[in-house]
C-alpha cells in the first residue's frame, strides 16, 4: 500500500471541489430534459418559419406568440415558437425544430 501526503489546505479545497461537481452531476440527473433555454431574435424566428418580420409583427400584436423586449429588440423563447406550433395558433412552414435546435446549438456552441 502507498501512502500519499499532501497539505491540508489542498486537501481541503479538492473535497470542496468535489463536492461542486457531486451537486452538479445530481442537478442534472433530476432534471434531465432541463435544457438552456434558446432565445431568438425576429430575424431568426422569421427566417425559421419562413414567414415575414411584418407576420411576425402581427402575431405579436395579436398576442399569438409571447416575446421580451431587451434594449428595443424583441425577443423570442424557442420553446414558446414550439407551443405556438404545437397549439396551432401560428400558422406557417417551420422548418424542421429539431434540426434547428441542434444546428442552433452548435452554431452557438452551446451543449
């Protein structure tokens, strides 16, 4: 058996460092199907459903899709473009979501 010796203050910290990654591992095993939410512009959500910016404008106004504005932009949830799709209550050719998403995510370089 080989004994290694190393000073307190490393040990310390590589216990608090496990411990960080032990909650974050457990974080994501109970909330698996939680992912980073996207939020897109109305450039890209027009060019997703392939409709118009003045569309797009419309069914904000009509309340069809929820959005934020940041700094004078408007902004969408993906998921929300998903339930306006889902519901029926955009109408439009959406490309493929799901192709999308992961296109999306790599572009951006988010896992």
């Amino acid at each position: 058996m080989e004994v290694i010796t190393f000073d307190s203050k490393a040990y310390k910290d590589l216990i608090t460092k496990i411990e960080r990654i032990a909650d974050f591992v457990l974080k994501k095993e109970t909330a698996p199907d939680k992912e980073e939410e996207i939020w897109l512009d109305s450039l890209e959500v027009a060019d997703l459903l392939r409709i118009s910016t003045k569309t797009l404008q419309r069914l904000r106004k009509e309340n069809l899709i929820s959005y934020t504005v940041l700094r004078g932009k408007c902004l969408y949830k993906f998921s929300e473009i998903e339930r306006g799709l889902n519901e029926r209550l955009i109408t439009c050719e959406p490309r493929n979501l799901a192709e999308f998403r992961r296109n999306y995510m790599l572009q951006n370089g988010i896992k």
